[in-house]
C-alpha cells in the first residue's frame, strides 16, 4: 500500500511548522533539552575535592547527590589526568 498526495503534503507541512516553532522556541530560550545534575557551581566544587583526595569519587557521588557516572563526567570534563576512565594503557606508539 502507497501512501497518497495529500498525506505526504500534509506531513510536508506539519514537519516545517515543528520546525519553525522550535526554532522561535529556541531563540526565546524555552528549548533547553536536559537540565544537568550538577551547576556550575558545584562542578567547580566537586573537582578540587577530588584532586585533593580527601573522598573516594563513590562519596562524592553520594554527597553531591549524583550517579558515579555524573562525579566521573564532571572530572573528565574538568580535564583531570588522574581520573582513571581518561587513563590511556596502551604502551606501543602503533595506530
């Protein structure tokens, strides 16, 4: 079965009006996508914490209210080399 005309017009049109309000959306400031579990603020927080070694990146998790995920995100993002997930093994120079 085939599609007609007038459907694929009519998809045509719904696709241009969704476009052309999100971009006015966008341009208001109301399209934002997912809010980030920790502000500014906090990451600022979080990293000199973790470079100090004062707490295990699971406490930080806890006390930041935060997967482990997000505390290893956040110290990756901050450019951190001692985060073990940015830790490159490989020992030979080959590609």
């Amino acid at each position: 079965m085939g599609t007609s005309g007038s459907a694929v017009g009519a998809e045509h049109v719904i696709r241009a009006r969704t476009c052309e309000r999100m971009a006015v959306a966008k341009a208001k400031g109301h399209l934002r996508g997912k809010q980030p579990k920790l502000s500014k603020t906090q990451e600022a927080h979080l990293v000199p914490v973790h470079r100090a070694g004062t707490h295990t990146t699971v406490e930080l998790a806890e006390l930041f209210a935060v997967a482990r995920s997000t505390v290893y995100r956040a110290i990756k993002r901050a450019g951190d080399a001692a985060c073990p997930l940015s830790v490159n093994f490989r020992t030979d120079k080959t590609p």
